[in-house]
C-alpha cells in the first residue's frame, strides 16, 4: 500500500505500509497502481498531476494579435477579453493596445493583467503564448 502526505493541497511526500500497517495519521491512503508523486494536488478526492514542465526559454517575446486571439478562443476567454476591452472603466492605453497592436508582448504589462483578471497563473500565460506561437 502506497501513502501521501499532503501540504496545502499539495502531495509532499510518498511512502510505503505493509500490508496490514495502519494508515499514520495526517496521511492519505492512495489508490492502488496510483501513479500519485511529489507535486500532485489533492482537492474534493481527486489527485491532479502537477503541470507539465517546460523551458521558460520556450515561451515566446511575442505573438501576432490573431494568434492571441485564436488562443484564447480555442480556450474559451475570448470573450472574456473583448468585454474587458470594451468596458469604458477598462484603461484607455490598455483597449488601444488590445485592439491596436499587431503583436502582443508576453512581458507587457496589459498581458499581466489580463491573465490575472481571467484568474490566470504566469505558467498559465507562459502555455497560452506557447500554444498561440504554433498557430498561423
């Protein structure tokens, strides 16, 4: 029998019982032939693997406006981002830079907000560019 502890949602360490061993307290009993590791999160019962990894150096400085757009709306946030672009509270600099620009800067900071105001992680940002860089 497999077992975890967990830390703030997050599989911390691994171990192993006997058969037979009682379950310590403060661990969690895995699954049998559970592929559970270091760095998967536990939430409502379920395991979730962590994130893939990926080089930082992957992620491109830019990305066309369509290739934005075509990203977000193969994740279902287009939407989302032209309400914020055609809310009258939303910056100006910040709707002419949305519906402007012809390429969209991974480190400029209308992209930080946006990705935080969709509840997105970086990481999160990071796969977008990475996912829109492969389209045309």
């Amino acid at each position: 029998m497999r077992i975890c502890f967990i830390v703030a949602g997050v599989v911390d360490l691994v171990s192993s019982l006997d058969e037979g061993q009682e379950v310590p307290e403060g661990w969690t009993l895995l699954p049998a032939n559970s592929p559970v590791g270091p760095g998967y999160t536990f939430s409502g019962g379920v395991f979730t693997p962590p994130p893939p990894e990926f080089d930082v150096e992957a992620v491109p400085a830019f990305v066309s406006a369509l290739q934005a757009r075509l990203a977000l709306l193969g994740v279902g946030l287009l939407d989302d981002v032209e309400q914020w672009a055609n809310n009258p509270a939303t910056p100006e600099a910040q709707r002419v830079y949305w519906q402007q620009a012809s390429h969209l800067h991974r480190n400029h900071s209308m992209v930080a907000g946006i990705g935080a105001l969709l509840g997105l992680s970086a990481m999160d940002v990071d796969i977008l560019f990475i996912e829109a860089a492969k389209l045309s």
